[in-house]
C-alpha cells in the first residue's frame, strides 16, 4: 500500500512536471514571439527614423537653396532702388539746375518745371555742377 501511494504521489508530482513543463514551453515560444514582435517594432523604427532623416535633410537643403534664392532677390532689388534713388536725385538736381538757370536768365520769374529732356528753349540744365552763387552774382553785377 505504501509502494502504492508513493506511485501514487510520484504520478502526480510527474503530471505536475508535465504540466509545468508544457507551461514553461508556452511561456518560451510567448517570450520569442514577443522577441521577434520586438525586432521587427525595431526595424519599422529604425526604417521611420532614416526616412525621417531623409526628409529632413531635404528639407535643410531646400531651405539653403530658398534663402540663397531669396537673398539674390533682395539683393537685385536693392540694387534697383539704388539705382532708382540715383536717377531720381539727378532728375532733381537737373530740374533744379533749370529751373535756377532760368529764374537766372528770366530776371526773377519762376519757369514752370519741365520734365528733364523736354527743354525748348535751349536753356537746359548745365552738365556738371553749378556754382549757384557765381550765377546769381553775375545776374546781380549786370543789373548793376
């Protein structure tokens, strides 16, 4: 009887083994689907992380290439208001010249202004600079 109970105990104590066993295979093939699971995660991660890179270096150069681009533009239009500004000033000085000249050679009556170039009268205004003082000194010494 007690070769009896101890078959007994040793049948269960395997069937518990087996069970363990089974249970332990189980969590094995669990923990090397959740191993795979993990490296391909990994993998998606690591492909997202280089296109991302990607991107972003795109990015960066189309970004260079856009303020190199724009800065060609500022400068160009700079360079064209310059310019602008410098006609400007001689188309002032100019009218000016003549409208002195003028007022010079008219004894004191102003002209109406004229366009620069539009200059009838053959009065236009002198190249170069004018020493405004020397002319309204000669008008005032041949009045006198």
């Amino acid at each position: 009887r007690a070769a009896a109970e101890e078959k007994r105990a040793l049948q269960v104590e395997i069937a518990d083994l087996q069970k363990f066993e089974k249970h332990l295979e189980v969590l094995k093939q669990q923990n090397e689907k959740a191993r795979k699971d993990l490296e391909a995660e990994q993998a998606g991660l690591k492909s997202t992380a280089e296109a991302l890179q990607t991107k972003k270096n795109s990015i960066l150069e189309t970004k260079d290439e856009l303020e190199k681009q724009f800065q060609a533009e500022i400068d160009e239009l700079e360079a064209q208001i310059s310019q602008t500004k410098m006609m400007h000033e001689d188309q002032m000085e100019s009218i000016v010249k003549t409208r002195v000249m003028g007022f010079l050679k008219s004894g004191g009556d102003v002209p109406e202004p004229r366009p620069t170039g539009e200059d009838d009268e053959g009065d236009a205004a002198p190249e170069g600079p004018v020493d405004i003082q020397e002319q309204i000194r000669k008008g005032v010494d041949e009045e006198v």
